[in-house]
C-alpha cells in the first residue's frame, strides 16, 4: 500500500515547460486548466510504499497534440519534461 503518492502534470508550450495540476501528499491535489497552446503533456509521479524508503520516480506522456508540427523543435530547444514535483 502507498504511503506517499504524488504527481505534477507539465505542459510544453511556444514558452517552454509549464507547470500545470498537481497532487502534494497531505494538501491534496491543485488543479489548473491547461495552456491553450500546449503541445505536449507529461506527468510525473513519486510512489512511496510502506514497504520500501526508496520512492519509486518516473514521468509519462499523458497528451500529444496531432495538429503541432514543432513537437521535436520545442522538445530540442526546452529539452525533455522536468523530473521534479
């Protein structure tokens, strides 16, 4: 069973990597609406069992927008998602 379950949605934009919703145990989750121009959506996510001190740590992308053409531009000028709560 988790003992600490955590995430934050990042959201690739024209501007770079914007933070969006997110979830912070003891505080619950904040939810904030996407940017209109995202073009790509990552979440990352911090797993913690009671069975183990290491939390388990990875992001996903969760959205991909099929009408962007610069996806590899932006990727290669902002660099990949953070991997950071």
């Amino acid at each position: 069973m988790a003992i600490r379950k955590e995430w934050t949605e990042w959201h690739l934009t024209p501007r770079g990597w914007e933070r969006g919703a997110s979830r912070v145990q003891g505080q619950g989750n904040t939810w904030v609406e996407e940017p209109t121009d995202r073009v790509l959506s990552f979440v990352y996510q911090e797993l913690q069992g009671d069975d183990s001190p290491e939390a388990k740590k990875w992001g996903e992308e969760t959205w991909r927008s099929k009408k962007a053409q610069n996806i590899d531009d932006l990727l290669k000028q902002y660099g990949p998602a953070p991997e950071k709560l």
